[in-house]
C-alpha cells in the first residue's frame, strides 16, 4: 500500500439518493498487516444530507478525516447520502442510521423528533448559530443575457415564463423558494392574498417537479427546460463549472435567509458508540479551515473573520427569515406544506 493517503469513494446504486463514502488512510510506513489491522477498526459515520450540498462534504470529509488522525491516531471512514432533504429525514426516521444529518431546513431535523423521537427537542441549542454553521439564500438562474427580461419574483408568474423549481414536498431548495417568493411580496407591502396569488401564477409556470434541487439544476441547465431555476445561491458557481458560462444569476430585491442546520442522531450515535467522533465532526464545521472551504463553495460563513475575507463572493440582499414572516419552520410546514395545506391548495388551482 502507498504512503500517500488513499481515496475510496463508495457509490450505492440507482434512486436519488447517492452514497459516496471517502475512506482516508494516514500516516507514512502504514503498511501490510499493520495496515489492514487500523483499516478494519476504523470508526464509520453516515453523514446524511440534502441535495445539493455533495461538493461541500466531499472535501469537508478529507479535511476532517486528517484533523481526526493528527488529532486521536484514529482512522475514520465517512459515508454520504444525499436526496432531496424531506426524502431523506423520512428515510433516517424509518431507520437509516444517520450517525449525523446536515440539512438546509430545521424543520428536517425537528422530524426525527417528532416521529421517532431519535434526537432531543432542543437539538438546535446544542451548537452555535442554532445549530447552523453555514447559510445560504435563494436566487433565479437565467440564460445569458436574460432574454426573458427576469429581475425579481414577480417576472416568475408572468404568461410566457417557464420557471425549473423543486418539488416542495420533498425538498427543501423548493420549500425556500416558495417562502421567498411570497415573503417577498410581503416585504413589498401586497396583502397576504396577493402575495398567495403571485405563489400561485409561479407554480403554474413550473413545467416539472423534480424531487430535489441537483435534480432542478439538471433539468433546467442540461436539458435546457425552463427560462429560469430558482435555487440556492450555492450552486450557482456549480453549475458555471459545469455547464459553462451560460447562464447568470439574478439577485432578487427580497430573498429569504436559508440556514443549513445540523446535528448527531441520538438514536443511533448511542447504539453504535460513535458519539464522540459524531459530535466532533460537527462541531469542526465551526473551525477556520472548514469555514474557508464553505465559503469557498459558496456557502456564506458564520464566521464574521472568513466572511469578510470572501466579501466579494455574496452580494449584499435584503433577507427576512422563516420566523420573521412565517412562524418559524414547523408553523410554515403545518400551515402551508402539510398535505392539504396551502400549497396543495394553490398547486391544484394553478393546475386547473
């Protein structure tokens, strides 16, 4: 076996969800027996996650795994899930062992409590920020030189535009969208009617549901449906790497303040006594390193020090929060997200 750190990425098959695991072997001379002896005893987490943030725990997993050598000696194998966020709380809650789940909405974590009672109800005072080490917010990708003439929410409801957004029942990316474009209304001063009506027109204007925001992206940026994808400001420099310089991004006057909240499973961190390393791989997104390279991926730091020195990376919006407007997240999930609430509502008039 080499000296040099090796790399196993573990891809489970089909679905939308995708498994990719990084096994990281340290140490120089580790060898033979010896090696395979460490291998075999290494501590494994499942890390399970929304859509889109593959990239992000793809290095962050790297980057931790060698803090997690230098600092106890110990190997340790790190899996991945990801899905459309909603998909993927319902799956740990069925039984999944998630020794930690990294969401975009609290409402995804506040579930595995709720249903199966697998975290504490004050899961969010555990960590600072509420337990959220990164946010990000929601933006309209349009086609280079913005032909449909797209500046701000409203444009999305007009005749002739054909807007790629998530499905709101299983992904969050979708769920922001839908909260922005109406708290948006809200902070222009329309009535709470008006500002459901406007939801309404851009959810007619949705060609196809997909159930999670990588899923939005591919169906917007590589089979070129849609004038426009409402997504998370994160994925922007992705897609420009990806599909090329086709596309730009449109800020809208008002968006909503997405925070990415984490937390280890209780349930399953205790059964199989990965708590120690659990706890430790979350409270390291919170470090100077992992805060750089969530800047670095375009997910805007906690960190006032790292932020600054990524100043030029996130435009200044005017945000308002799911609290703010809404209730806070279960209050919006009962009111608008559960089945027969408003969205059901509004998506079977627009469909009309």
């Amino acid at each position: 076996m080499s000296s040099h750190p090796l790399v196993h990425l573990l891809n489970s098959p089909g679905g939308v969800r995708r498994r990719e695991g990084l096994v990281l072997m340290a140490a120089a001379g580790l060898a033979g027996p010896f090696a395979a002896a460490r291998a075999a005893s290494a501590v494994s987490l499942l890390n399970v996650s929304y859509d889109v943030s593959r990239e992000f725990y793809k290095e962050y997993n790297a980057l931790f795994a060698v803090y997690w050598k230098k600092t106890t000696g110990e190997v340790v194998t790190l899996n991945q899930s990801h899905g459309g966020s909603s998909k993927q709380a319902r799956s740990v809650a069925d039984g999944l062992e998630a020794d930690v789940v990294t969401m975009n909405q609290a409402n995804d974590i506040d579930v595995l409590h709720d249903r199966a009672n697998m975290v504490p109800a004050n899961w969010a005072q555990r960590l600072p920020n509420n337990s959220a080490p990164t946010t990000s917010t929601s933006v309209i990708l349009v086609k280079k030189g913005n032909p449909k003439q797209i500046r701000d929410w409203d444009d999305l409801g007009r005749a002739g535009v054909s807007v790629v957004i998530p499905n709101p029942k299983t992904s969050g990316n979708g769920r922001y969208t839908y909260l922005a474009a109406w708290g948006a209304a809200l902070k222009k001063g329309v009535n709470p009617m008006a500002a459901q009506a406007l939801v309404r027109r851009i959810f007619a204007n949705v060609p196809v549901f997909d159930g999670g925001g990588r899923a939005a992206t591919t169906t917007f940026a590589q089979r070129g449906i849609g004038d426009a994808l409402a997504t998370f400001e994160s994925e922007v420099p992705l897609i420009s790497r990806e599909f090329g310089d086709n596309f730009e991004a449109v800020y809208p006057a008002w968006s909503i303040l997405a925070e990415n909240p984490v937390t280890v499973v209780d349930k399953v961190v205790d059964k199989k006594g990965t708590r120690t390393v659990a706890e430790a791989y979350l409270k390291y997104l919170w470090s100077d390193e992992a805060q750089t390279l969530a800047a670095r991926h375009h997910l805007r730091p906690r960190s006032a020090k790292v932020l600054a020195a990524f100043a030029k990376s996130f435009p200044k919006v005017q945000l308002f929060t799911v609290d703010e407007l809404f209730g806070g997240w279960k209050q919006a999930q009962k009111t608008h997200f559960d089945d027969g609430g408003v969205y059901d509502q509004i998506f079977a008039a627009g469909r009309r």
